[in-house]
C-alpha cells in the first residue's frame, strides 16, 4: 500500500479507498510518519462521504484504509492550502 500511494504522489495520481466507513476519492499530496508513530497519508478529498461534513483536507492512518485502487485520473498541481514539509509528520516519505 505504501508503495502505491507514494507512486501516486510521485505521478501525482488520484486514488480511492475506503477510510471510517466512507468510500473516498483523493489527490494524495503527502506520505510520511506521524508524530504518534503511525503511517500517514495527507490528502484532499475530491469526492465520497465524510465523518465531518466541509472538510476537503484529511490526514488518514495508512493501517485504517481498505480497497486502495488508483482511478485511472491525475491532478495537476498542489491544492491551495497544502504547505511542503507537513507539520502533521515527523518523517515525509514523499511529498508533493
């Protein structure tokens, strides 16, 4: 799964999965280590359900995510908003 996302990120490739009982779909933006010792993806969330409603930016524990499948679809560029060197994690294994 990781190598996956961090393609992803690399090639700058929208990716769906499933995260707390919502399908998603995401412009991963950044993978790294959490300051609590988890695996961490940085993402903007383009479509699906959300646990709390307006909240475009996610920040999800790699091990609580299921049914990850690139979409065949790219974004271009970093979303407003997104800061290089995320504050959220003590190591960056790749970024945006």
């Amino acid at each position: 799964m990781l190598n996956t996302i961090i393609s992803a990120i690399n090639n700058k490739s929208v990716i769906s999965f499933t995260y707390d009982g919502y399908s998603r779909v995401v412009e991963p933006h950044a993978v790294g280590l959490s300051r609590a010792g988890n695996d961490v993806l940085r993402c903007f969330q383009t479509e699906g359900g959300h646990v709390k409603p307006h909240h475009d930016w996610d920040l999800c524990v790699l091990s609580k995510i299921t049914n990850l499948s690139l979409t065949g679809t790219s974004f271009s560029c970093a979303r407003t908003g997104y800061a290089r060197g995320d504050k959220g994690m003590s190591r960056i294994y790749a970024e945006i």
